[in-house]
C-alpha cells in the first residue's frame, strides 16, 4: 500500500510536476491539465492546493529560487577566490538560455504580480540574498587587496543585479548575438569596471 502525502508533500510533489511542465510547453501556454497530468492528479485537486493557476506558478517560482538559493550558497562557498567567485554568482544569476524555465517564470511574474504581502515580503527576500551574497564577495575581495573598495557594497550589489536583469531580457528574447555567453561577459565587464583600483 502506498502510504498517503502529507498536504506539504503533497503541494511539493505538485511544484516539481509544474516545473516538468512549464519546461515542456512554457509558462504562458501551462494549463493545470498539464501539471495534473505531470502530478498524476486531477485537475481539481491540483486547485484544491493552490486556487488558482497564477498562485501555481508563483510558488513555482518560489521553489525554483529556494533550491537555487542552496546551489548558490554551497558552490560559493567552495570558491576561494573572490574574482571567480563574481563570476561564477553572475554566471548563477544569468538565465542559460531563452528557455530557462526560472527565468521564463519571472517573466510571468513580473507580468503578473501577485497581490499578498507574504508572498512579495519572500520575492523581495530572493532578490535580496542574491545582492548581500554580491556584496559579501565585493567586501572580501577589497579587504584581501584585489580592488577598490566600494563605498557602499549593498548599493554597488544592488546596482550590478539590475544590470544583470536587463541582460537577462536580451537572452530571453533570443536577441541575435545576445545568449548567455554574452550575458556573462558583458555582466563581469560591468561588475570589474568599478571595482579596479
């Protein structure tokens, strides 16, 4: 007998389905027929659990950014070097092409926001650890004499992340030479122009 999910088990269980899905036939054309078909569920109770199809993709992305959150922590954490460590946080940061499925659901978002503090007080919270991590590597690297410091390292933080999301829209429209290699150099180029001495 199979033992029963528990509800968190279960909203997870249908989150990963979603992911499947969305990487398959894309936020903006995601049914919850298709998230239930992933889930092995019905339509209706994949709703039970969320509501609505736009509270689905939110919690996707939420997910998304948790796990990467984790990625990100460790495999930084194993970088000594405070110049690889920029790079590979920007390379993190970056979407791997026009179909990444993170950076397609932030499209989403952003399109449509959601309305509940909760849930933005946790996006703004996602955003912010990506800039103190930044900002952590910038402090590091100044205090071991390998640039500039900066005045304010959350605001230069700050600053680089916005420039990273606008390179993040060029390689999600598939503009022509604008992929994730140029992402990347053009978003090192921007972090190391005002960190040399």
């Amino acid at each position: 007998m199979t033992a029963k999910l528990e509800r968190p088990d279960v909203r997870a269980h249908v989150l990963r389905a979603a992911l499947l899905a969305i990487d398959e036939v894309g936020p903006e054309r995601l049914r919850v027929r298709d998230i239930a078909e992933r889930a092995g569920m019905s339509s209706g109770h994949v709703m039970y659990y969320f509501g609505k199809r736009d509270r689905i993709l939110v919690s996707t992305l939420l997910l998304s950014e948790d796990e990467l959150a984790e990625r990100r922590t460790a495999e930084l954490a194993a970088v000594t070097d405070p110049g690889q460590a920029l790079g590979r946080l920007a390379e993190l940061y970056l979407p791997g092409g026009p179909r990444d499925v993170r950076w397609r659901l932030w499209a989403q978002v952003i399109a449509r926001p959601p309305q509940d503090e909760e849930t933005l007080a946790r996006i703004a919270g996602f955003m912010g650890t990506w800039v103190r991590e930044l900002a952590g590597i910038v402090t590091r690297g100044a205090a071991e004499g390998l640039w500039r410091p900066v005045d304010d390292p959350e605001d230069y933080a700050t600053r680089m992340c916005r420039i990273m999301d606008s390179l993040a829209a060029d390689v999600l429209l598939g503009l022509p030479g604008r992929g994730p290699r140029w992402a990347h150099e053009q978003a090192v180029k921007a972090i190391w122009r005002e960190l040399r001495p």
